[in-house]
C-alpha cells in the first residue's frame, strides 16, 4: 500500500501509525486484494481495505477473460462505490453491514476503507450451516429487501445480480439446454415485471455474511452486484450456496415460511402501506423463477458444477412447463 493510502488510512480512523496488514483474500481474476490493516495510537484497533486495482490483462480463473467480462468487473466497483456513497446509510443493525469510513479513486484504482466486522463482534465465516445461521441469514434478506423496497437503482446496477441475463451473452451462447436457452429471455422478464421490486444484493452466498460467535446475528459484505429486482433472487441463491439439493427440497418451505415472516414484520415496522400478502402470493411463485434464472446461468458458465443437481433441474421444468402452459 502506497503513501497516498495509508494517509486515507490514518486520517479516516484517527489512528497515529499502521502496525501490520495481512490479505484477507485476492479480488477474482487479479483486480486487487483484500486486507486487514492493524492500527495503533486511535480508537479502532483494525480496519479492512478493500484495494482495486484494474488489470490491462486479465486473467479468469475458468477462461471467461473477455473485453465483456472485464467491462462487467469495471462497472461492478463503480456500483460498489455509488452504494457506498449514496445507498449504504440506510441500512440498520438487522441488515448490518460495514461502515466504509474512506473511499478514493485514483486513476486506476479504488480504495475503500471499511469497518473491520471481526472487531465488533461479526468474525465468524462458516462453510457449513444450521438452522440457526439460515434464519440469521434469511432474516438479514428480508429486512434488507424492506428497507429498500421501491427503490429506484439510479447509479446501482438497473438489474442487479452477477448472473444476470444482459450481462452474460458469452454463457447464454455456450447453453446446451435448448429449452431452458430459449425461455431465458421470457424467465428474465418474469422477474423483472414483478409487480414488488427492491434492490437485491446480488451476490449473497454463504461467504460474504459474516457471524456472531452464537450465529443468530449477520452482517454481509460486497455489493458489487447490487441493483433493482425481486427479492427472490437473493434467497434462491443464498439457499443454493449453503445447501445440498436434497436439504435445498426438504427444507424448501420451512426457508420460504421464515422469510416471508420477517419480510412482513420488517416492512410493518417501516409503516408502509404495501400489501404484503399480496407480495407474498407474487414473489413465492417467482422463487421458483428466480432458482431457475441462476440454473440458467450456471449451466452455461460452468456445466460441471456442483450446483447442478436433480433439485435445479426440477425446479427448471416446472417452471419451463408453466412457461409453456401461459403461452
């Protein structure tokens, strides 16, 4: 870290000098890294930064290292950056996040400084859960989809997600599932005509929530990827990042019945006027919607994933035969 940054460092902390930095993890496809700065001589005792720094090459871990792709990354920090400045502050202790305390841009590079969640009290990582840590993690998307629910993306992703349709013409074009490649686009739609849209997280698998040591508390991390949709999105795909497909089947409307339960109690609590049975009755159909526009995805990026499962596949017909039977 240059000169320039550990000055942002030590001016938005108040911290007197650095004391040691370790990388948490490098951003994919080499775009930066990151990483824990210790601090001394303030009242913060360790901050994260999160370091972008755009490649002329790039290289992708599963040969996806298109002028597209690249394009995609690019704009994902822009979006990561414009949350941060004008949408983060509405969020509250029951859809926590870190405080980003700096961010600069510098030529070709972003720097944001955040809260260090594993300082007050969010350090867990887990890649397996329980019940426990799903309802935390359910109850996180819920309240995080009331507080913004309506919201108009300007300057986030319009459609928001990783996966998203327009984004991957390179994934859709490799599709060997004919039936599912030509109702992508009808899928799409589906979903973004929902009459109940907010902003989604957009990537809110299982490792970028973070918990408290008794796992009944989440904070989530990255938002490169968030935008307008359906709530539904976001917890197809946590479900899906956490779960095997036969827990995925078994657990599937005790995981649907928890979070509609919060999505209520948190868009009660905002005093808002929107029909929330009706929301319900909308978006519990498009779950299934929502499940099979990731299978789409996935299915073109990486054919042998594990994801790809007898579950998906399910899901994918039944949704392709209501497709069929509407036409």
């Amino acid at each position: 870290m240059d000169t320039h940054f550990k000055e942002i460092t030590l001016n938005a902390t108040g911290a007197k000098q650095i004391i040691g930095e370790e990388e948490i993890q490098s951003l994919w496809s080499g775009y930066g890294s990151i990483v824990r700065i210790r601090l001394a001589g303030g009242n913060t005792n360790s901050v994260v930064a999160k370091h972008v720094r755009l490649p002329n090459q790039n290289k992708h871990p599963r040969g996806w290292n298109t002028d597209f792709s690249h394009q995609r990354k690019v704009k994902s920090y822009e979006v990561e950056t414009i949350w941060y400045e004008k949408y983060a502050a509405q969020c509250n202790d029951l859809c926590k996040i870190p405080a980003c305390l700096a961010l600069e841009h510098k030529e070709d590079e972003v720097f944001m400084v955040l809260q260090d969640l594993d300082d007050i009290g969010y350090g867990g990582r887990l890649s397996s859960v329980s019940w426990t840590e799903i309802k935390s993690c359910l109850k996180w998307l819920a309240n995080f989809h009331a507080t913004y629910m309506g919201t108009n993306p300007e300057g986030l992703w319009q459609i928001g997600t990783y996966w998203h349709l327009d984004t991957r013409p390179d994934e859709l074009a490799v599709l060997d599932d004919i039936a599912l490649k030509n109702a992508a686009a009808l899928i799409d739609d589906k979903l973004n005509k929902a009459q109940y849209l907010t902003l989604v997280h957009g990537d809110a698998k299982l490792a970028n929530f973070c918990f408290s040591g008794d796992g009944k508390k989440v904070a989530a991390v990255d938002f490169q990827y968030v935008g307008g949709g359906c709530g539904m999105k976001d917890v197809a795909y946590f479900v899906g990042s956490c779960l095997y497909e036969e827990d995925c089947e078994r657990l599937e409307s005790d995981i649907l019945d928890f979070y509609f339960k919060e999505l209520k109690d948190a868009i009660q609590m905002q005093d808002s006027n929107i029909d929330v049975e009706d929301l319900e009755t909308e978006w519990r159909n498009l779950y299934y919607y929502a499940w099979t526009d990731f299978h789409r995805f996935l299915k073109g990026w990486s054919p042998g994933h594990w994801k790809i499962n007898d579950y998906s596949e399910k899901v994918s017909r039944r949704v392709l035969e209501e497709i069929k039977n509407n036409q």
